[in-house]
C-alpha cells in the first residue's frame, strides 16, 4: 500500500514537472510574460527541495524536457521543412535533442543532491551547480546556450542587472528568488528569505537609475533592407540577379544613409565568382554616388583551400573622405562568421551523418569558421561589431571583440528556416539583452523578419513586421562609455557560478564538522 501510494505521488510530481517545464515558454517571446517565472520555478523546486540523488536528477531531467520541447519547438519547422525527412523521424530528432539539453538540469540537480547533507537535496546548493550546468551548455558541441532563464526578463525589473552582471547574472538571480520564495513558504528562515528579497527589489530600483553610458549627441542614419526572399526560392540560379537587383532597388529609394545593411547572404552569388563581382562593382558604385556605405552577407569560397565562409562585407565608403571604396575581394574589412551552427552549417561526424539522410546535406552546411577575435568592420567611419545569426546568444564572443571605439553592435540573419514560429522572436529576445549587457545600439537585419533597431537599453526603437518586403530608415542616437558588464564580461561569467560553488562546499564542510563535533 506504502509503495504505491509513493509511486502515485512521485507520478504526480513528475507530470507536474513536466507541465510546468512546458510552460516557462511563456515567460520568453512572443508571450514575454516574465512574471510568470516567480511562479512556475519556485512550484517546481518545492516539490524537488529533499530529493534523493536519483530522484532529484530524474525530476531535473522531465522537467527540463518539458522546458525544451516547447522552447525550442521552431526548430523542428527546419529540420521538417527543408530536412527531407518522414515526419515521424523529424519528430525523433527533435526529442533527441531536448533529451540531449535535458541532460545538463539533471547532471545539476544531481550532483546538487549528492553534495547536500545526507544526499538530500538543499536548493541552494543547487544554484552553483545549475549555473555549472548552463556553462557546459554553452561550450559541449559548440555549444547551444539558448533559451538560459536570464532572457525571460528582459522587460521585467531584474533586466536592470544586466549592465552589471549580464543575463548569467540574472539566470543566477531568477534561481536565487526561487529558492528564497520556496523557504518562505516553507517557513524555513523565513525573515532572513525575506530580506534577501527585499534586498534584490532595492537594487532593482536603485539599477534603473543608473546611467552607465551617456548619448553623445551624435546619430548615424541607418537604412536596413528586408528583402522577405522565399528560402525555397534564395538559391535558385535563374533568380540570382532578380533577388540581388531587388536590394539594389529598395536601397535607392531610401538614399541619402550613412549605413546601409543587408542580411546573412543576401548576395546569393559566390563571391570570387565573376556573377558576384560584376554586382559588387554596381552596389559600390550606388553606395558611392550616394555618399553611403553597404554592409552585407555573402557566402566566400576560397579555391585554394577548398573551404566556404559565411561572410560580412563593406561596399562604399569606409570613411567619409574615401572616394574610391574599400571593398575587393579577401581585403580585411570584412567578417567571417566564427560560431557555426551544427548541422545547419557544419555537420559533426559528417563521414558517418551525410549518408543517412538528406536532412545531413543541407545546403551550405560545409562551412569553415572565422578567427574568434576579428577586427570591427569601418562603414563610413563608424565601427561596428558583427555577428552572425546564432553568434547573438554568446556574449564572451561579442566581449572578445568589444572595444572603447566600438560605435554600433550588428547581427545580420536569415531566420526564413524557422517559419512563423516563436524562434525570431526568441532571437531578437537575445539580441535586446545583448545591447542592454554592452550599452550599445544594436541593429538586427533580416531576410524576412524581425529587422530592428535597438538601443543601448535593449529597447526596439522601430522593427518591421515578419514576412513583409519593406525597408527600415531611422536615425540611431550613439553613446560613449563602458557598463560594467562589457569592462569584467569573463570574469563576471566565471566568478559568480565559480564563488557560489565555494560557498556551497564551504557551507557543506562546515555543517559536516558540527555534526562530527555533535
């Protein structure tokens, strides 16, 4: 009868993990309901606080499952889409890899729980080890650090921290407020729990009044094209000139601009290949009549070694006294992206994946990566730092190319793969709190949505819808100085989960000793 009454309640525990893993969804776009996170987490960690090591490891494990099938649902719109795979096998892909992400929770709450006196878990000394797992995340196979707790909150009041101790920081935060509210309601250290949030509401209010960078006075005119080109239809080869024409056109309209941007490969021919360069010699002519620079992506192939890059280049002025342009072929003002996208743009174990299905010979899924520390690209005079797609949710990659000189942050995308899902504006999530992190305008250009313009308080100053062919012309006020975050970005990321471990086995030492006194 005992046992299966525990079987019947351990059950329950675990549907209502699983529930409320689905449903922090909602606290990330496009349903933003931050709020939401004080209430799902803490009705999670109530039911996980006292666990065994197995226990709390298979509950972290459904839990996180449930967090990541709803979280990451877009990508399965690629891999059904343009995969070449029956339903039911993209579906099986699909699970595996949130089977994969849900691996690190439970490693956490594990170790948490093997850590804790008596092998029962104490929460708190979950934190460490949470923070430990998201670490590893990020780096294992490249790393796919998204969806991480701190970008839930980037409309809410804890998004004040972010120029301090980033959204790591704010991950750590959410944790942290979770187990305090757990405590209180179970009445353990009540006033001492209390206090600490007390604590957090201060700062919180006290951060919101801080300036840590100040507008120059200056603006930069910036005109960002949305071409809202088909994925089916991008890489046709009779429509190379119509669709590279197409942004030629819309940008002539919206001339005179400072810097003019396309998205990740708008320029579908190859670069070295005669197609492209006679089209690169029309868009520099354009962009010099006009007084402007053009920054776009293109695909690079270099014949001598054989490898493919996904590039950034600058056509146009480099300065405002550059008469001739910048641009010719392999020149250093450009980018290579760094951080490619596993199966999207490299297949790991390709000897042994590219025979199974054709879902493992996606186009350009051969690429090579960039150097992880590149110069900022020059556009008339203005420095921006580049990034490519997926590249936006690594902060240490942008920290490592951020300078005092760095005038703008720049992702170019193409997120026509993921269809009208939750994915671009999860995306475009992470690109608010990267500008908050660094105190920089950040401008975001799409092939079909959502384009941007956001300033360095993570704001979205104007955006053009998703599926619409349109251009976007705004003046980008500018900003000079340094936040916190973009001064100490690896040491904050490494000290925090690095010190709450300390004090975790500190405070398990300690409580080992009094009861070897006792």
């Amino acid at each position: 009868m005992l046992q299966r009454i525990h079987r019947n309640i351990t059950d329950k525990e675990n549907a209502l993990s699983f529930f409320l893993g689905l449903a922090l969804v909602l606290c990330y776009a496009p349903f933003s309901y931050y709020w939401l996170m004080v209430i799902l987490l803490p009705a999670w960690l109530y039911s996980l606080q006292g666990k065994s090591a197995k226990a709390a490891a298979k509950q972290g494990f459904i839990f996180a499952f449930g967090w990541f099938s709803a979280g990451i649902s877009w990508v399965h719109v690629s891999i059904d889409q343009f995969g070449g795979l029956p339903l039911a096998v993209s579906i099986l892909l699909m699970v595996a890899l949130c089977l994969y992400l849900a691996l690190f929770l439970a490693l956490a709450c594990f170790l948490a729980a093997r850590f804790s006196y008596q092998n029962k878990l104490n929460l708190w000394l979950l934190l460490p080890f949470w923070l430990l797992a998201e670490f590893l995340r990020g780096v294992l196979l490249t790393g796919f650090p998204w969806l991480t707790l701190g970008y839930s909150q980037i409309d809410g009041p804890l998004a004040a921290f972010a120029p301090v101790i980033g959204e790591k920081g704010i991950s750590a935060l959410i944790i942290a407020i979770s187990i305090a509210i757990v405590y209180i309601i179970k009445q353990r250290k009540r006033y001492l729990h209390l206090a600490f949030l007390a604590a957090i509401c201060v700062a919180s209010l006290s951060l919101q009044q801080t300036v840590w960078v100040s507008p120059t006075g200056k603006s930069v005119k910036t005109v960002m094209v949305q071409g809202n080109i088909k994925q089916a239809m991008k890489w046709a080869p009779e429509l190379t000139w119509p669709t590279m024409l197409k942004y030629v056109d819309l940008t002539r309209q919206h001339y005179p601009a400072d810097i003019i941007i396309w998205p990740e490969s708008a320029i579908t021919a190859i670069e070295p290949s005669t197609q492209a360069q006679e089209f690169l010699e029309i868009a520099q002519s354009s962009a010099l009549l006009n007084n402007s620079t053009i920054i776009s992506g293109i695909i690079d192939y270099n014949f001598n070694s054989k490898d493919y890059y996904n590039n950034l280049i600058v056509l146009g002025k480099e300065s405002p006294d550059d008469e001739q342009g910048s641009y010719q072929y392999n020149n250093e003002n450009r980018y290579a992206k760094h951080h490619l996208l596993p199966i999207g743009e490299f297949v790991p174990f390709a000897d042994w994946l590219r025979p199974l299905a054709p879902f493992f010979n996606l186009p350009m899924s051969s690429f090579s990566r960039g150097e992880y520390v590149q110069n900022n690209l020059i556009a008339n005079g203005y420095h921006l730092l580049p990034l490519i797609c997926f590249e936006v949710a690594f902060a240490e990659q942008l920290s490592a190319n951020f300078s005092n000189q760095t005038d703008l942050l720049l992702t170019v995308s193409n997120d026509a793969w993921f269809g009208d899902s939750h994915g671009p504006h999860q995306h475009l999530e992470i690109v608010r709190m990267r500008a908050l992190e660094f105190g920089r305008p950040f401008l975001r250009a799409t092939n079909n949505g959502i384009t941007a313009v956001i300033d360095h308080q993570g704001d979205i100053l104007k955006q053009i819808p998703q599926f619409e062919q349109a251009v976007l012309s705004t003046q980008v006020p500018l900003v000079t100085g340094l936040t916190p975050y973009a001064r100490y970005t690896r040491i904050i990321d490494f000290a925090i989960p690095l010190l709450l471990l300390l004090l975790a086995f500190i405070r398990r030492f300690q409580h080992k000793e009094s009861q070897n006194v006792t």
